[in-house]
C-alpha cells in the first residue's frame, strides 16, 4: 500500500507539470583539475587523515576569471529551462548560518561524523547535478574545455561534453567559451534529461550506514525482537521503502551495516522532495516506535550518505 501511495503521488506531481518535464536543479563549479591547476586547494582533516579538496570559496572570491565564466553557463542553462543554484550565493549562505562545521557529534558520547566543507556545500546547495568545467584558452585563440554532468548524491558522472572550439573573434573569455560551448550543449543537455528520467522511474542513489553506539546498553544488530535479528528487520523495512526493492548491502557485522545503491523515491508521500536525510529518518522513527523502542541519532555525510547510529540521542 505505501509504495502505491508513493506511485500515485510521483504520478500526480509529473502530471502537475501539464506536459511540461520536471528539469535537474543545476550548479556551476570549477572542475577539481582546475582548482589544481590554479592553486585554489584546501588541505581538510579528515577524521585524523589530510585530504586535498576544493577550495570553492577562495577561488569564486579571487577569480574573475571564474566568476565570469560560471554567470555565462548559468545563463545558458537557465535558457534551456534549468533551475539553477549558485555557487556564490550557496557560499555565503553556509557562512550566515555558521554551517561550514566538519562534524556532527552525539549529545552523550561525543561520536564524530565527518562531514568534509565540499559535503556541506552539496547538501546546503541540494542541486541534482554539480557542472563541473574545465577551461584552457590556446594561443592560436582557440578554446579548449571540459564539462562534466556529476549526479551530487552519488558523485558519478552523468554527462559529458569536451572539445576545441574554432579560432574566436570574442575578446572575452566568457563569449569564447560560449562559442564552444553551445556547439555541444543540446547533446549535454539531452544526458541530464535522461539521468533525471531514469532516478523518477528507478529511485534516486543513495548509500545508508547503520552503526551502534559503543554504550548503547547491550544492543546491537543482532539483537532479537520476537525471533527475528535487528539487522533483518532493518532489511525487510529497506526492502519495503526502496524502489523496486532496489539496495545492495556491501559489508556488515554486529555493530555495522552499510547499504550501498539504495534507490530512493524523489518525492514524499506528501509531495516534498525525498532526500537521503528524510529517508533516513524514516527508519529512525520505525525503529523508535513499538515493539523497538530504539533511540538513534541521524548524522548527514553530504548529500547523498547519511548514517543511522543506534543506542543514542
């Protein structure tokens, strides 16, 4: 019953648009090969190991260059009928509401989730697809660039679109790179669309961690209830609430499940967007209710990875 619940509202709010799709909501950011080939890194500790990642916010600040570039694709993609969320703005907002925090800790124990400042920008942005563009102007006024479609809850590459542009007569970077960039942006286009359709049809990608507290009073997943182990019931509720019973589990113990290529619904059964915090919390209210009573603690990993831990507030 629920999953036909969550069939007629998917249908009702396709058929909302009155023939008109619903679209990706986009956003514009430098490539990471980029980032690199201009200095803008920042080295992240994450969880005790440094990582290099992005340094979004100093080069959307520094770079002219950038800011310019990312305004043209934005409004070429808005032309084409995409929402669109801007990198600048996503910035600014994270810092108004003090969100740039790498981690998430439990009221009692003082467990970490880490969460790395890329992270936080996707799941504060909540965009479909990240455009990640890569540029180099040649001498002979040509200009070279690389444009990847990456899904932001999976981070794998959905869309593509590369090549040389002819010898430009534009003064501007902004205008060459349009030049080039709009004799291939049909096809690129066509490539989200299809994603989009296929997460309607088959769920959205998501991964799902479900840990346990080390003082969780004796609980774990193999812990019984009427004869049937913790980690089985998590199962069948998975089974339940994906799409097309769609999950794969990659690795578990007694205190450990980690479930990969979790197809998620796009919309809720009371017509918001179902994102993988929401869905996570889903489980959580289940498993606090009767005969389970169990208290737990959501803990975000960007967009597309939220974990479960059982045992805590």
């Amino acid at each position: 019953m629920k999953k036909l619940i969550l069939l007629l509202t998917a249908t009702i709010f396709c058929l909302s648009g009155q023939g008109q799709a619903k679209k990706p909501t986009l956003m514009v950011v430098p490539s990471d090969v980029w980032c690199y080939k201009n200095g803008y890194i920042l080295r992240y500790n994450n969880m005790g190991t440094m990582e290099d990642i992005p340094d979004y916010k100093t080069a959307i600040r520094t770079s002219t260059d950038l800011t310019n570039v990312i305004s043209k694709i934005n409004i070429l993609m808005a032309d084409k009928g995409f929402p669109l969320k801007e990198l600048s703005a996503t910035i600014n907002s994270i810092e108004r509401n003090q969100a740039m925090m790498r981690a998430t800790q439990s009221n009692t124990s003082g467990a970490a989730i880490a969460e790395s400042p890329v992270d936080i920008l996707k799941r504060q942005a909540n965009a479909d697809i990240m455009i990640k563009l890569d540029w180099t102007v040649n001498n002979n006024r040509t200009i070279t660039y690389n444009m990847q479609g990456i899904d932001a809850y999976t981070d794998k590459q959905i869309a593509g679109a590369q090549g040389t542009s002819a010898p430009s007569s534009a003064s501007d970077l902004p205008s060459m790179l349009e030049e080039a960039v709009l004799l291939h942006i049909d096809n690129f286009n066509d490539q989200l669309l299809a994603h989009f359709d296929d997460l309607f049809e088959n769920g959205r990608e998501v991964a799902v961690d479900v840990m346990v507290f080390e003082n969780a009073a004796g609980l774990n997943l193999e812990t019984e209830f009427a004869g049937k182990e913790l980690t089985e019931i998590i199962d069948d509720w998975m089974a339940e609430n994906t799409v097309k019973n769609r999950f794969s589990k990659s690795e578990g113990s007694e205190n450990f499940i980690s479930f990969e290529q979790v197809r998620i619904p796009l919309i809720r059964p009371n017509g918001m967007p179902m994102d993988t915090e929401s869905f996570v919390r889903e489980l959580s209210k289940y498993l606090r209710a009767e005969p389970y009573n169990i208290v737990s603690k959501v803990a975000t990993r960007g967009l597309g990875r939220c974990a479960l831990i059982l045992g805590e507030k």
